[in-house]
C-alpha cells in the first residue's frame, strides 16, 4: 500500500514542481520516507511527468496534454 501511494500519488505530486523549479519538501520528505521504509526506487518507479514525454513541454502545453486525454470507458 506504501508503493502505491508513493509512486501512483506522491511521485506524481513531487514531478510537476520539479519540472517548474519549485521545492516541494514536505512531498519529497514523505517519498523519502516510503523509501526508507519499503526500500527500491521509488522515484523512478512512479509516474512522473518526464517520463510520460513532457520533460522539456512548457507548464502550458502540459496542461493542454493532460486535459485532452480521456479516460476508456
């Protein structure tokens, strides 16, 4: 349940202030602590928005992406 949510939730959280240059430590503190707990490596195990192909998009086109992607039914 720890993995879960760190890579499914907090990874994602953590990535899109990174890409804006923006800290989020009380998000990076909790994934550190799921590490330390589970072990592995849970950043690059997550869902993080340079791995999904927006790495070098600016914040507005990641927006756009993300809001025209639809959910199968």
């Amino acid at each position: 349940m720890i993995r879960c949510a760190a890579i499914g939730s907090l990874v994602p959280l953590q990535s899109g202030p990174q890409l804006a240059g923006i800290p989020v430590p009380a998000t990076s503190a909790m994934i550190e602590l799921a590490h330390q707990s589970i072990g592995g490596d849970l950043l690059h195990a997550g869902r993080r928005l340079d791995s999904m192909g927006f790495a070098y998009a600016d914040l507005d086109n990641i927006r756009t992406q993300l809001d025209t992607m639809t959910v199968a039914t």
